[in-house]
C-alpha cells in the first residue's frame, strides 16, 4: 500500500482559491448590504 499518489494544483490551484475566496467575499458583501437595507425603517429618509 505504498501507491500514495501526490497531487500538486500549483498555479492553477491557487488562482481557483483566489477566485473563490473574492467571489465569497463579494457574496458576503452584497448580502450584508441588502441585510441592512432590509431592516432599516420605512420612516427613515436617506
């Protein structure tokens, strides 16, 4: 049982983490932004 495979992502793996990781960032942002303007109340002029 010695046919341990390694896998090596290199760049591409990287790049993959770095787009999802900004991805769910900006996710969180724009839903953390309507959560907000949701619970503001109606009487309240911007």
């Amino acid at each position: 049982m010695s046919d341990t495979t390694e896998v090596n992502t290199g760049a591409a793996g990287a790049l993959v983490m770095i787009f999802l990781t900004i991805a769910f960032v900006i996710l969180l942002v724009s839903f953390y932004r309507r959560y907000k303007r949701a619970n503001k109340p109606e009487n309240e002029q911007e």
